[in-house]
C-alpha cells in the first residue's frame, strides 16, 4: 500500500495512464480488426483502405509508448503483404 504522498501519486498516475493505454491498445486492435475483415471478404478497395487507415494508428502506439517499434513493423509489413496479394488475386 503506498503511503508516502509521492508514492499515492505515482499510483494515481499509473491508473490513469493504465486506463489511457488500455484504450490505445483496444483502438489499434479494432483498425487491426478491420483490414483482417476486409483481407477476409478479399475485396483489395476495401483491404487497402482499412491498411490506410490502420498505420497511422499503429505509428502512434509507437510514438505513445504502446507498443514496440519492431511489432509494429513487423505487423505493417506483414498486413502490407496479405493486402497485396488479395490485390493480385
């Protein structure tokens, strides 16, 4: 239990950005959600612009401290090349 005032505000803080990120995390999942929906349908219009519309979202998690730069590259590029050959076929 804290108990110095430094130590309640650090708990303080640590809910609050805990509930912050959590909302990050469920916003980048649902545009992550969206492009494996619209890979799914194989409909490469639909596919490219949820792709679109889910890197920045992933970009900021990055910046925001979210998640790590190297997941989120490799996420792109993984989704970049499922989206391309949905366009292919």
């Amino acid at each position: 239990m804290a108990n110095t005032e430094q130590s309640k505000k650090r708990a303080r803080q640590s809910e609050a950005r805990y509930a912050i990120n959590k909302a990050r995390r469920s916003r980048i999942r649902t545009f992550l959600r969206k492009v494996e929906e619209a890979i799914a349908s194989g409909n490469p219009d639909a596919a490219q612009a949820a792709l679109k519309a889910a890197q920045p979202e992933l970009a900021r998690g990055v910046t925001k401290g979210v998640l790590h730069k190297n997941t989120v590259a490799r996420k792109m590029s993984r989704l970049a090349a499922r989206v391309k050959a949905v366009a292919k076929a």
